[in-house]
C-alpha cells in the first residue's frame, strides 16, 4: 500500500501486539537529547556543590519531560508522514534553543529557557489537538493532555513576566500540574494503552543516552591526567560501575507495569516512568563524580561535596532501580523480583554509608568499594535468576 506525504494522525493500539521498534526519525530526535545532558553534566561538573546539584535537577526535569511528552505522543499517534516529520523536525529544533539556554538556565538565560519550554509544549499541544480532531475515540484522552498542558505551560509563560528567584517557583508549579496531569487518566489508558514494546525501548534508549555520558565522563578525565596505576585503575572501576548499572537495568526491563496501565492501575504505571526521571539523573551526576575521582585520583582524600555527588548518585540509581524492579513484579506477585529489589537496597544503603563515614577514604579505595558493591549486586542477581530458572 502507497502511503501518501500527508496522513492524519492514527491511534496505533492495533498494533500492541506487534513488535513495534523507535523510527530513523526518533533516534535522530535522540541526539539533541545528547548533547542536552553533556551540558547539564558540564554544568554539574563545574559547580559541584548542594546549590549545583539543586540547578542541575531544576534543568533537567524539564529537559527530560519534553522527551516523555514526544515519546508518549509518538507511540499513540505517529504516521511518519510529511506533517509528523515537519512538526518533530520543528521541535528538535526548538530543543536545541533549550539547550543553548542551559549554561546560564538559572540567571541569565532563564528568560530563553523558558520561552524554548514553552514553544516545545505548544508544539506536543498542536500534534495533540491534531490528533483528537482526526481520532473520535481518542479525543477524551486527548483534550485531558490539551488541558492539563495548556495550564502548566501558563504557569511557565506568567514566569517570564516575574523576576528571579519567583520566576522558578512558577516553572515548578507548572511542572507539578503537568507531571500530575496523568493521574486522571487511568479510565481511558484501559481503553488507549501505550504500545507494549515501543515505550520500554525509548527509555531504555534514554537510559543508553545518560550511561554514555558515564562513559564520555570517563574518557574525559583520563585525557586530562598522566597516565599512572592509580588513574588507569580508577578509570576502569568507573567504566565497570557503568557496565553494572547496564546490567542491573536491561536484565530486568519488563512490560508489566504498561500491563497494570491497562488494568486501570495508572499510580503504579506512574510510578514505573518517573522513576526513570530520577534514574536518568542518578545515572549521569555518577559520570560527573567519576570524572572528579579520576582527577584526584591517587591516595588523595575526595573532598566532601566530591564524595557525596559520587556516592549519592550511585545510592539513588540504586534505590530507583529498587523501585522499578519492584513494580515490574506488582502483577506476577513473584518472591524473586522482592529479593532483587532487596539486593540493590542493600547495595545502595552500604554506598549511603560509604558517603556518611567515608571521609578519610582515599579516592581510589572509595570507588574500588562503590564498584565493588556494585558488582556484587549483578552477581547476587544472576545468582537468584540461576535459581528460579533452575539454571546450573
């Protein structure tokens, strides 16, 4: 069948059976996501301290929610046609004017932070209207993320018009009712579920995006340092925590909680994707802390904030996986998945610990620890799964 330059928008649940893979135009979409979360991660880098890591979360919810917003639309109503291709096209560059404005999100460049949020809001507000003007039975759906939308992105647009620091109380507000705007929308997600493999694999590839940065981190603390033991070794331990956290994340990614999304449980959906907010932001202040211990790596003692961004990090990616492993086995009530998730708890309570008690630690022996744990943990799962699946 011929398909034509212009479609309208389709609701694509016919095809939540089938094994539906991200397009050539949303990987592309991807990229200016890559280089959004390399800035931010410079940003951390150069500001690490409670105040930068505060500015860093701030900078990144945004970023990340607009990802979310053309993902969910995408795997409802994507045509790949002309139109669709144009408006995604307009809202990669719209991203990229929000990354521009990242270096200076919080001063200067606030005004043009928000003004680039609130042009990629409206544009997912078009493609959604669009949408429920072509597609009868999604139009209930549709109009409650036009509503809800539409009042966050108010919220941003009168921040333009306060100052600082009452300016990011109103983003906040904003993001509260757009990240809320959800809830209510248990009834019709029975009836218009998200495609069963094609959201697992976007974030996944998100997940990819912020353990690439992890690995850049890495590479770029090397090229700054002579090359000795201590910096070789420190390097290679944070390479192996990235290869952990792959690991602990892409052996237990499972479809169950879109599956309490068509049982009408969308609190328990929720719970499972923005847990993959605060997994995203784990997973790329760890690259920053790793580029920080390979600077001082050697027998020097990591200062304070240095410690507690590294440690941190790595406690709150570990307790984040905790919950998404435990929401993954909500439906199946299987014993194996709760004793994972007690795995990385207990993983992520002896990082906690390492960050409280760890001052006098030298910067080598603390990520040797930190990835040690780590590894443990993918051992102790592969443990429990050899077990289950009566594997020898």
């Amino acid at each position: 069948m011929k398909k034509g330059l212009w479609q309208p928008p389709r609701l694509r649940i016919d095809e939540e059976h089938e094994e539906r893979r991200a397009t050539w135009l949303e990987l592309f979409y991807d990229l200016v996501f890559v280089v959004a979360i390399a800035e931010l991660s410079h940003n951390l880098s150069k500001d690490v301290s409670l105040g930068g890591f505060i500015g860093f979360v701030a900078l990144f919810i945004p970023i990340w929610w607009c990802w979310i917003g053309a993902t969910f639309y995408a795997t409802l109503f994507d045509t790949d046609d002309l139109g669709d291709r144009l408006l995604t096209l307009l809202q990669m560059s719209v991203i990229i004017a929000l990354t521009v404005n990242l270096h200076h999100g919080l001063s200067t460049s606030s005004q043009g932070f928000a003004i680039a949020y609130i042009a990629a809001r409206c544009i997912l507000i078009l493609q959604y209207l669009i949408a429920g003007y072509h597609v009868t039975e999604a139009r209930p759906l549709t109009n409650w993320y036009v509503r809800g939308f539409s009042i966050g992105a108010v919220f941003w647009l009168v921040s333009l018009f306060v100052p600082i620091p009452w300016r990011f109380g109103f983003w906040a507000l904003g993001l509260l009712i757009e990240f809320m705007t959800p809830l209510g929308t248990g009834h019709l997600a029975v009836k218009i579920p998200p495609n069963m493999s094609h959201v697992p694999e976007r974030l996944g590839l998100f997940t990819i995006i912020v353990l690439g940065e992890s690995m850049a981190a890495v590479v770029r603390g090397v090229a700054g340092k002579q090359w000795d033991t201590a910096s070789i070794l420190t390097a290679v331990l944070g390479v192996s925590i990235a290869f952990s956290f792959w690991w602990l994340y892409f052996d237990s990614v499972d479809v169950s909680p879109l599956e309490t999304m068509k049982a009408g449980k969308i609190k328990i959906f929720l719970t499972w994707l923005y847990s993959h907010l605060f997994l995203a932001i784990g997973l790329a202040a760890i690259g920053v802390g790793v580029e920080h211990i390979i600077a001082k790596s050697g027998f020097d003692i990591l200062p304070g904030n240095e410690r507690w961004l590294f440690c941190g990090a790595v406690t709150l990616s570990l307790m984040v996986l905790s919950v998404i492993n435990f929401t993954t086995c909500i439906l199946d009530k299987m014993q194996t998945g709760r004793i994972l998730s007690a795995y990385r708890l207990g993983a992520g309570s002896f990082v906690l610990f390492l960050a409280i008690a760890g001052n006098n630690l030298s910067s080598v022996v603390l990520i040797t620890l930190v990835a040690g744990a780590c590894v443990v943990t993918v051992i102790l799962d592969l443990l429990a799964k050899s077990q289950l699946f009566g594997i020898d």
